[in-house]
C-alpha cells in the first residue's frame, strides 16, 4: 500500500490529482484507480476523486488496482539529434522539453517513443517501460545521453554510471559568484516533505554529491557566474538541487529558482555538454560533447564580464 500524508502545499488539492501524484499515473489512470476503489482517504474508501483534501490527511492507494500500462510504442515524429550510433550503443542530443521516457502526464511523445520508431531493436532491451535507457535527463535539460542497443551494453552501462565511471559534465548559470572557484556539494537528496513534486536537500535522503568550477563570472544582466558542474551521483534534479542549497540556483529555474527573473529562458540554464564511458563492446574510453543550444547561446550574448 503506497501512503502518504498530504503535505501543507497540496492543501485544497483534488483526490485524484494527489493520487497521480504519489502513485506517478496519470490523471486518468488516478481517475480510474479512485473508480475501483483503490484508495483510501483517512481510512475510507473514495467514492470521488474530484473532494478535496486537507493537509494533514492520509492517502492510501492499492497498486494492485493501478492498471497495467502498456509499453511505449514508436513514434516517428519525436525529434531529436543522433551523435553517435554502433551495434552496442545509440548517443543522442536531447533537445530542452522532451520527456526521457513514459510516466505521470507523459504517455507518449517521449524520446523512448522516438528511439523505438528508428532503433526498434531496443524494444527488449532493459525495462519494457524505458527501453535502452540506462540514465535519464530532466526534461528541462538538454544534452548528451547514452541509450543501449543490446542486454549486454545495458548492463555495462549501467555498471559505469552505478560505480561513476561514466563522466558526465554539464554547463550551468547561477545566481550571484561562488565564493570559491571550486566547490563539492555533498548532501543527500530526497522528496521534499512539504511539497511531494519537489525534491530537496534532507537528512534521510539518498547519498548524492556535485563537483563544479566557476567558468565565468557575469555583473550583466546580473552577478551571475557560469559552472562546470560534474555528477558523481545522479539523483533526481541533483544539480538543480544542490546549487540551489548552497545559495546558487540555475537561472531559468521556475521550481528551485525562488521566482527569481528567468531573463526570458524557459528552461533552467543546464546543458549535459559531455560524456564519456567505457565503450561496452570494443573497451575503449569515448568522449562525446555538444554545443550549447541556440536558447542559452542567445542569453549568453546578453552577458558582460
């Protein structure tokens, strides 16, 4: 039984968008689930899911009641850049806004959709809900990702990225200058107890630490500084996360950003700029990078020393 005590920011929240929420369905399968009695409200089984609820209150859901979903089909309309492609591996250049994979609100039209309608061979690779995928990348994010082609690969990657012998290196803005021109932020990472679609900073979370060095340092269009930030975990939102505990959030961050002034971008300013692994078939060390999208490029034409 999945239960969850209904935090202060969902107060006057709607059953069945709570339940998408802490079972990660999408609003109709939360619907669906509240119809055949799945869930219960302070012991009582829901007869609705448009009440709304308290905070303070204790949401219950049965997962034998959520229904099975059916695994992401192809989708050839799904844009996105192939750098590199070999019998083990496929690297992409994720575009900002594209889903990873299928989940909460995102049944289809995700990247595993579009890899499936030119590389139908990863269909049994891995997790049927995320085939070939062996990390992810936030939506908001561009980038580098590595997705396997074959069992095998898979398990060598994932090995890589378990034991962070994957190198991945991202370029980042952040409010105000870091004191020190290196830093490691060393602090697990967790959901966030006041508001469940956040992840934070807490004591019980998961261990999770970032390297960054300052690039750059900015006064215009405020004292803003550029990092080249390197995950040695790869917690949910890890970078965003821990930038933002140490006072340094990712300019365009709407979430972790503190409605600070996003200065036109629509994304957090991260870009997944390199990669690097073990090559699962031929023992090689690759490397691969990416340029900066045309969206943070223009911002930084706005920036002065």
């Amino acid at each position: 039984m999945i239960r969850e005590e209904l935090p202060t920011a969902l107060d006057g929240e709607r059953l069945d968008r709570v339940v998408a929420l802490v079972a990660d369905v999408s609003r109709s399968v939360a619907v669906a689930v509240v119809a055949a009695g799945g869930v219960r409200v302070d012991g009582a089984v829901a007869t609705s899911g448009k009440v709304r609820l308290t905070a303070g209150q204790l949401v219950e859901v049965d997962p034998a009641k959520v229904p099975e979903t059916a695994p992401p089909g192809p989708e050839e309309a799904v844009d996105f850049a192939v750098v590199h492609v070999d019998d083990a591996v496929i690297v992409v250049d994720k575009p900002a806004g594209l889903v990873v994979h299928p989940g909460a609100g995102h049944a289809g039209g995700t990247l595993a959709n579009g890899l499936l309608a030119r590389f139908p061979d990863i269909a049994g690779v891995g997790d049927p809900m995320r085939p070939g995928i062996v990390h992810r990348l936030d939506a908001g994010s561009s980038g580098l990702l590595v997705v396997a082609r074959t069992a095998e690969a898979a398990a060598a990657l994932v090995a890589q990225f378990a034991d962070h012998s994957a190198g991945r290196r991202y370029d980042a803005v952040v409010w105000r200058h870091p004191e020190a021109a290196h830093g490691i932020v060393d602090a697990p990472i967790g959901r966030d107890p006041g508001d469940p679609l956040r992840m934070a900073v807490v004591a019980d979370g998961r261990p999770a630490r970032t390297e960054y060095q300052v690039v750059d340092r900015y006064s215009t269009p405020a004292v803003l500084a550029r990092l080249a930030c390197t995950l040695q975990t790869g917690r949910t939102h890890q970078i965003r996360v821990h930038l933002a505990a140490v006072g340094h959030p990712l300019v365009g961050d709407s979430v972790y950003g503190d409605r600070r002034t996003t200065f036109g971008l629509t994304r957090p300013f991260l870009h997944a700029a390199e990669l690097s692994f073990t090559h699962p078939t031929t023992g090689d060390r690759v490397t691969f990078t990416s340029p900066l999208p045309a969206d943070l490029t223009t911002f930084l034409a706005t920036t002065t020393p």
